[in-house]
C-alpha cells in the first residue's frame, strides 16, 4: 500500500520525473542491466528496514512498526562524468519529493502522524548515471486484527437466569436475553418485560420451554 501510493504521489506532485517513476524490480534491473530502463531522470520508490516495538499489552496485540522507504533518483551524468552537473538539479528535485512524501496518512486507523524524513545518501555513480536517495519513515500500528482469528461459532442467541426457577412452577425472578439476527429485538430499555403467553402443550413457546427445565 504504501510504495503504490508513493509512486502515485510522486507521479502527481513531482514535474521533474515527467511520471517516469517506478518500483524496486525496475531500479534493480535497470542498475544490474546498465540499461536505463525510463528516460533520466527518473526515481523509484525502494522499501527499506522495518523495526518492531515491543507489544503495548498484555491480553491482545498492539505494537508499532517503523516502516521505512525510499525514493532513489536516477540522474544522467553523460554529459559530465564527475557528476557536478546532476548534482546541480538536487535542490529541485528534493523539493518537489517533499512535497510528494512528507506528511502523508496512509490508511484509516493506522498512523498517529504522517510520513517523516530520516536523511539521504549518496548511493551509485558511474560513467553514465547518478543515483541518490531520499529516506522516509513512517509508524505503522498492528493489532489482533491483522493476525491469525480463530475459528468461532456465531452467536445466536443466550438467555441468562438470575435465579433458578422455584419448585413452584412460577417465572424466573429475570431473565437477561442478547437479541442477534436471529432473534426479536429486545423490548425497550425503559418498559417492563411484556407478559408470557398462556401454556400451550400442542406448540409451547421458549417461555415454556424455560419452564420444562
């Protein structure tokens, strides 16, 4: 999730890269090949480490991950193999990757805070091409949610007695019930329960039923 929407942000928001931007398999291929896959420059977003901090409780999952990537930039030094000429546009293009990377709330619930920025390094230089790299970080919560669910049966319905039934035959002193898709709803929070029915022998309703036990 996150590197698709970086790559659509830097698309958008970046003029320099023209919308050549791209992935990790693209910036790999291009290095082993020497094949600059995109007209230069160009820049693609890399993922980087991911730390853990410790689970935040006890009976369930919580944690934090620091979630890092990277957007490394792919300049052309043809015209000047020190690499001063590429070098000159940094500026520019730092800007214009700010602009697409910084602060941003990547899904609902997750992120405390947007995107931040960890540094930037130099990372390859040869006859024909400059490759720079901006860092960014961004915290990332976990919960039981994303993990294994168990398996469970659906709650269908569950009637709690507060007190056994007399000998007497009589009623139950209450009865608590949780009302599901399977059942009436509740009677409303500020009545009295509505009266049994009559006994029925022939079709007893739950009422009796309860009663039978």
């Amino acid at each position: 999730m996150i590197y698709d929407v970086m790559i659509q942000l830097l698309r958008a928001n970046a003029p320099v890269f023209g919308g050549r931007v791209a992935g990790a398999a693209e910036f790999y291929s291009g290095l082993k090949n020497y094949n600059a896959t995109m007209p230069l420059p160009a820049a693609y977003v890399m993922p980087l480490n991911q730390d853990a901090e410790r689970n935040q409780i006890l009976n369930g999952l919580v944690q934090i991950v620091h979630k890092g990537f990277g957007i490394a930039v792919e300049l052309d030094a043809q015209q000047d193999r020190r690499g001063q000429a590429p070098v000159m546009s940094f500026d520019t293009i730092e800007t214009q990757v700010f602009a697409s990377c910084l602060n941003v709330h990547l899904g609902t619930c997750r992120m405390s805070q947007g995107t931040y920025f960890l540094g930037a390094h130099y990372l390859e230089l040869d006859r024909a091409r400059l490759f720079y790299q901006w860092e960014f970080g961004a915290d990332w919560q976990i919960s039981d949610e994303d993990g294994w669910q168990p398996p469970s049966i659906p709650l269908e319905s569950m009637e709690l007695d507060i007190f056994h039934r007399p000998q007497t035959g009589d009623l139950p002193a209450a009865i608590a019930m949780v009302a599901t898709q399977a059942t009436a709803p509740p009677p409303p929070t500020d009545g009295p329960w509505p009266d049994p029915p009559p006994y029925d022998t022939a079709a007893p309703s739950w009422w009796q039923r309860l009663l039978r036990r």
